[in-house]
C-alpha cells in the first residue's frame, strides 16, 4: 500500500514517517506547491492521499474536490486521509471546510495506524477479481475450504468456493480458474462427473483438475483419472501435501501456454485431427503442409517438438529433418516421424537423423499427445537438470574465488540468503523469487576477471585498479550472456551496483529503471560488507550498518528496498529477543 502525504508542516513529515514504517506502509511526501494533484496522480497513482486539515497557501476543501476530481478521471475512488490536531474528534465528519464523502477518513495520530490496516485490507479483500490466480474449490462443507485456504499464499491466490457441480460449470463460464479441486461425493453431479465435464468443455487449454477423496482403494483412483483427473489426493492430505501438488500442476500449465507443436502432413485431414488433439491438450499448434514450409515456420516461431510425415511433396521429411539438425538455433529441437509404409529402412534413417519417436500410419491419435507430452516433460527434466548442474558448478567457481581471501569467505552465501529473506518479506513471486536466488548467487561471478593483485590488495585502492574492480558487473554478465536460460538474470547481475540516485555503475542508470532483484542484492550486499571484516578496517556493527542503509534510503539504495529490508531486520531482531527471553524464563 502506497500512501502519498501533502503535508506543509516539517514536525509533520516525521511523525508520519514513523507510523507510516511501523504500519508497513509506503509513502511518499510533496508540498502543496510541488504540483498539481493532476500531474502526481498521473503516474503510480498511490493507493490513499493524506491530507492536512489547513494550509497555508490553498483551502483543504479545494484540494480534496480535486483529488476527487482527477480520481474520477482514472475511473476509481482513492482514499482521502485527512490530518487533524493530535486532540481532535475523529468522529465528527466533516471535518471544517471539506465535503463529506465515503472517500473521507479523518485521522489522527492516534487511530492513523487502525485507518492505514482497515483500507489495506479492504484493498487486498477487492484485489482477488482482478489480479490474483483463481482457484476454484468444489465441495459441500464448509469446513475443508479453510485447510484449502491454508495451503496457498493469501496474496497469490484466491480460492473461490462452489457447493454443487452445476454451480462449478457455471463459474467456469465466468472465472479463467488456474486450477479446479473437487470432491467426489457432491449434491447432484459427482466430482468426477464434474471433471469429465470440464476436460470435454475446456478444450484449448489446460485445466488441471485434483480429486479429494476419502478413499485409496485403487479402483476409485483409476476411476478418476479414466474421468480425466491430473492427480488424485486422499482427505487425509496436510496443507504442505496440497501445494505441493498444485504448485507441480501450475508449473505444468505455466508450461503447456508455452510449449509448441508443429504438425507437418501434406494431408489436410491428419494435421487437423493432430492439431484438435494438441490443442485440446492446452498446446500452441502450427501447421504445415510440407518440408520446406515447415522449415519457415520452424525459423520464425521455435516449436519445442515437430511432428512430421515421411512421404511429402516440396521436402519430405527426411530432408525436414535434415534442415532442423544442420540449423544451428533449430538442431535440438525434438522430432516425431510417422509414415504409411512399413519399411525397416525408414526406422534406420530416422534414427541417424535423431528422430526421438517413429510412428506407422494409422497411429491412435491420444497416443500420439500422449507420446509428445511425455517427450516436452523429459525434456524439461534434462534441461532443468542441466541447469542445476551448471549453476551448481558456477557456485563452485565463486567458493573456490571466495577460498582465496579470508575476509570474504562466505559472502555470496550470505548475500543470496538475505536477499531471498528479503523478496519473501516484499511478497516476490516464485518465479521473481528464483531469478533472485540465481542471481544473488551468481552476482561476484565477473570477480573471476579480475587479477588477484587487484582483488586481494590489502590496502586502499588507486583510482585506476578500483576501475578495474567495477567490471565485474560487466565480466559476469558477459561470462553468462551465451546461456539463454539465465536471460532474465542477467540484468540483475549486471546492474546490481546502481545506485537510486544514478550515480553508480556500470550505466549510472537511477530510481525505477534499476531491476527490483538488483535493488534488493545492492542492499543485501552493501549490510554484509559493512558488517564483515577487511584486512584495512573491522566490520562495524549491524545497527550502525542498518542505520546507514536507512540513511541512504532514496540516494543509495531504493527507498521501497531499504524500508522493507529494515522492517525485516526489526522484525528479525524482536522475534530473536522474544525467543531468549522465553528460553531464560524456561
């Protein structure tokens, strides 16, 4: 929640501050004569703007009628705050000279606080419709929704509750649902009915669909899943269970929206029956009509897996596959081949030319998805296992560079810990969430580059060799570029030693341009170098090192960033106390 404060009073500014960071709020402060409510409320337009009672250079009145104004404009109400003397009656509204409105909260410094958590969570009860993922769970009970509930993050999912199947098909009509769980006993349709249903009426997309059970014999089990179940879980299940079966089947349609199929047949009638069935599968489609078309449309869209006939006019598939392999950004994409002839000699040929499956016309067309599918997740599997491997070898190389100076032994370690306690604490998605973890992990790597005559100086560094240690940023990013799975990361790396303020490097880029994972690993990085020891200075301690990131908030360091990593610090810190205080009581 973003708070904007016109406030012309400096104590003010202060006290605000205060119960602004306490209430883990964001805020912002402008004068009366900054601007125009127009022109701030044109950009981040904040979430509530607070308001004093009177000023000097304009009425209160004036200024609430054109915030009004200019929030109509955006097409939604934004919260007035409006400031009053420390002893004043919250409770008469309006307050003087200003009109009353369902938008019009008079506070204080008392109930400011209670004010900021009640629209905060009013905010966030509104926000499900629009922006978080939809899960759409299907029982009679009231009581089971809770351990749903308890399962997911509140602040990335919301479950939508439906009692009947009748219901259920009718909110699927309404809600794009991530991911349906039902149960089998229902009032009218069962469950399992109900994902029959949904798997016949969701074609062109994937829709996982998760039995709840009170049963495990393995008659019931293979009985969903012959309904079209993606997995089937007992009722005995914890909330841990539960997510982590969602979070697999999300992956899987996170994936299949992305996944491409190109279906190559000179015969229309197949590569529609083939297209059908993948898109009903929730797969991407293209088509082709022969080799040499398919070799375009290859060059242009990338598809994952190509599925081709042997015996075309233009190009057969031979020489199809032939293209794919000598084309250097298209070699590895994976190849299924079906042919009306039974020849051995086709088999052989396939298999020089790396074809992954081989197919005899007619073929049954659900083995065919079947067989495509299976082929995407092992290679997910291999790529995801390659990556690991990589990664876990690049680790390696930093320790090994870390092992040469005893002073920042354990540094990357340190950093990649506070920097993911620190997007968790800023509610980061899992995906920003891993590309952070890789690249706090990864953000020395371009030390490497740098001589060790340089690096391991004991004493202060010349202008020149300080030049040479600022590259790093721009080694890393180089030493990573060729891997295309790291392109997201790679901004991270190479920008982490920016500042707010545009006066750091190595573009001197400022304020929102800056990636948020490299303003949280600039924060991450800066408190572990202030509080670790150097052969030409001691570390200081960790209040004098917060105190400092809390100075440098706006300059430094991302305002946003350094609040939220001292609130984690605060929070850290009391939680820590609390727990030797209760450990000396036992």
């Amino acid at each position: 929640m973003r708070v904007l404060s016109v406030i012309d009073i400096v104590f003010y500014r202060a006290l605000l501050a205060k119960i602004f960071c306490t209430a883990g709020v964001e805020y912002d402060f402008v004068t009366p004569e900054e601007a125009d409510p127009s022109y701030w409320l044109s950009g981040a337009v904040p979430d509530a703007v607070l308001i004093q009672d009177s000023y000097m250079s304009l009425t209160s009145g004036m200024l609430a009628a054109r915030i009004r104004e200019v929030g109509a404009s955006l097409g939604r109400t934004i919260p007035i705050l409006c400031l009053l003397p420390y002893d004043a009656d919250t409770s008469l509204t309006p307050p003087m000279g200003i009109p009353d409105g369902s938008d019009l909260y008079p506070v204080n410094r008392q109930n400011l606080a209670d004010v900021l958590r009640s629209l905060r969570e009013s905010q966030a009860a509104a926000q499900p419709a629009a922006t978080m993922r939809k899960i759409l769970f299907v029982d009679a009970g009231k009581t089971l929704i809770h351990v749903i509930r308890a399962a997911l993050d509140p602040a990335r999912f919301a479950v939508i509750p439906a009692h009947n199947a009748d219901e259920a098909l009718a909110m699927c009509q309404e809600h794009d649902f991530e991911l349906v769980l039902t149960s089998v006993q229902l009032p009218g349709r069962s469950g399992l009915e109900l994902c029959r249903r949904l798997k016949e009426e969701n074609t062109g997309r994937y829709l996982p669909v998760i039995i709840l059970s009170s049963s495990n014999d393995p008659l019931d089990v293979e009985t969903a899943f012959n309904c079209g179940a993606d997995d089937y879980l007992v009722k005995s299940f914890t909330p841990g269970m539960l997510a982590d079966k969602m979070s697999q089947h999300l992956d899987v349609a996170e994936r299949k929206r992305h996944n491409k199929i190109l279906v190559v047949d000179d015969n229309k009638l197949i590569r529609e029956m083939l297209r059908h069935s993948f898109i009903k599968s929730g797969l991407q489609v293209l088509t082709a009509a022969n080799g040499r078309e398919a070799l375009d449309i290859a060059g242009a869209h990338r598809p994952d897996v190509v599925v081709t006939d042997i015996e075309m006019p233009v190009l057969d598939g031979y020489g199809l596959c032939e293209g794919l392999r000598e084309h250097p950004d298209l070699r590895h994409i994976l190849v299924v081949a079906m042919s009306g002839r039974n020849r051995q000699s086709d088999l052989k040929r396939c298999e020089r030319l790396g074809v992954s499956r081989f197919f005899r016309k007619p073929f049954d067309v659900e083995k065919m998805q079947l067989v495509v599918e299976q082929l995407l997740n092992e290679s997910y599997r291999h790529l995801k296992n390659e990556h690991e491997h990589l990664l876990a070898s690049m680790s390696a190389l930093i320790t090994a560079l870390e092992a040469r100076d005893g002073y920042t032994k354990g540094h990357t370690a340190r950093v990649s810990r506070m920097a993911m306690s620190l997007g968790r604490f800023m509610g980061l998605d899992d995906q920003t969430l891993r590309d952070l973890d890789i690249a706090a992990k990864l953000h020395d790597i371009g030390k490497i580059g740098v001589r060790d005559a340089v690096l391991l100086k004991p004493g202060k560094l010349t202008a020149e060799e300080y030049a040479k240690i600022q590259e790093h940023a721009v080694i890393g990013a180089e030493i990573l570029r060729p891997l295309t799975s790291l392109a997201s990361v790679i901004p991270l790396i190479l920008l982490h030693h920016e500042r707010w303020d545009g006066r750091g490097y190595p573009t001197a880029i400022m304020g929102e341009e800056i990636p948020l994972g490299a303003r949280i690993i600039a924060i991450a990085d800066a408190f572990d170098a202030m509080t670790s020891n150097r052969p030409y200075r001691r570390g200081m301690d960790a209040g004098t090192a917060l105190r400092i990131i809390g100075e440098e908030a706006g300059c430094q360091f991302c305002p946003q960033c350094a609040r939220a990593f001292l609130q984690m610090m605060e929070a850290d810190s009391a939680e820590t106390s609390h727990a030797g205080e209760t450990g000396t009581r036992a």
